[in-house]
C-alpha cells in the first residue's frame, strides 16, 4: 500500500487523521473521547480502543494527540 491511510474512530465513526505505515500513535477522538492506539502497518490499520468514554462532545482538540515513534 503507497501513501497514507486514513483512521475513522472505530466508536463512533469520526475521521481523526492520516499516517504512514509504521507508525504508532496514540489519542483520543475529539467527538466521543475514547482513547485508542492507532498503528499503521505493512498491509492496514490496526485500532485498538483502550478507554472508551460515554460522554459524547467532551472531546479534546486533534493537537493533543502524540506522536510514539516511526519505524
């Protein structure tokens, strides 16, 4: 796969950003606050949903998202 791939949060569908593969990253969706690990790899997306939040429209901003680390 070429180029970047875009991540929807997997709780509640809202587009978050784009990345390359292998990369990891680390945020909560600015709609529904859930915290997920996001990682770009060879061939997809790998979400993972560590906390999610059940307050909808308490999100933070997408600036406070981290970046971990490039392969």
């Amino acid at each position: 796969m070429g180029g970047k791939l875009r991540v929807n949060c997997p709780v509640c569908g809202r587009s978050l950003f784009k990345g390359s593969k292998n990369s990891e990253l680390e945020c909560n969706c600015p709609k529904c606050n859930s915290y997920l690990t996001v990682n770009f790899v060879a061939n997809g997306i790998s979400v993972i949903v560590k906390e999610e939040n059940k307050l909808t429209g308490s999100g933070i901003s997408g600036e406070e998202c981290k970046a971990l680390g490039n392969g």
